[in-house]
C-alpha cells in the first residue's frame, strides 16, 4: 500500500491487465490524479475495471489516445467509471477512435454521474 502516493503517471507504458489490477490494490486507494493515456487500454479493460474498483478518491482521469472505438468498449468503460463517479471531477477521453454517436453517448451517460452535475460539461472531454 502507498499511503502518501496522490498522483501517478503511467502514459505510453503499455501495463499489463495484471499489472494494472496490482497499481489498483497497491495505491488505488490514495491516488487522485491517474494518467493512463496513450496505452491503448481498448484491449485492457479488464486491468482497468480492476484497478478503477480499487480507487476510493480518484478526481482525475486522464485515458487520452486509448484508443476505444467501438460501443461494446465503451459500455464497457462506462460500467467501469461507476466505480469512481462519487469522487471524479474530470475525465479526458481526447484522441480516441470513438465516432461522434460513441463521444455523445459517453458525454449521456456521464451526464447522469454526479460528477457531471458537480462540474458541468467540463466532466468529459471527448
């Protein structure tokens, strides 16, 4: 466990669905800001659905350029950001492949977070 670990930055790595389970239960509990862009985690969501379960405080998410593209993963990651609705104030999901139907059914169902009423329209950006 990382106690004092509030930011973490894992852009262009490439981690593992297993390894991204292991950050969740390591430091998931105290991280705030995480930025996993440019990872392509369209084909990892399983380690992100782990690790974004773990997170407790989580206010920033960074997923620019992870290539999502499609509507089954974008489900997908709408079912795994309901883990850190409660505490997230900002969600960037730029340079994706999502077609604008995808970016505007994200940009829906973000709008019934609370996050999205804490925040207005800055909570996505698609």
């Amino acid at each position: 466990h990382c106690p004092s670990l509030r930011e973490l930055n894992l852009g262009n790595t490439y981690p593992s669905n297993e390894s991204l389970s292991e950050i969740g239960k390591i430091c998931g509990k105290t991280l705030l800001h995480l930025k996993l862009s440019d990872n392509g985690l369209h084909s990892r969501l399983r380690g992100l659905h782990d690790l974004l379960k773990q997170c407790e405080v989580l206010t920033v998410l960074d997923l620019a350029g992870n290539q999502f593209s499609d509507s089954a993963q974008t489900a997908r990651l709408l079912v795994s950001l309901e883990f850190v609705e409660p505490s997230l104030e900002g969600l960037i999901l730029s340079h994706n492949m999502l077609k604008e139907t995808e970016r505007m059914a994200v940009i829906s169902e973000m709008s019934k977070f609370s996050c999205f009423e804490r925040t207005g329209s800055g909570a996505v950006s698609p």
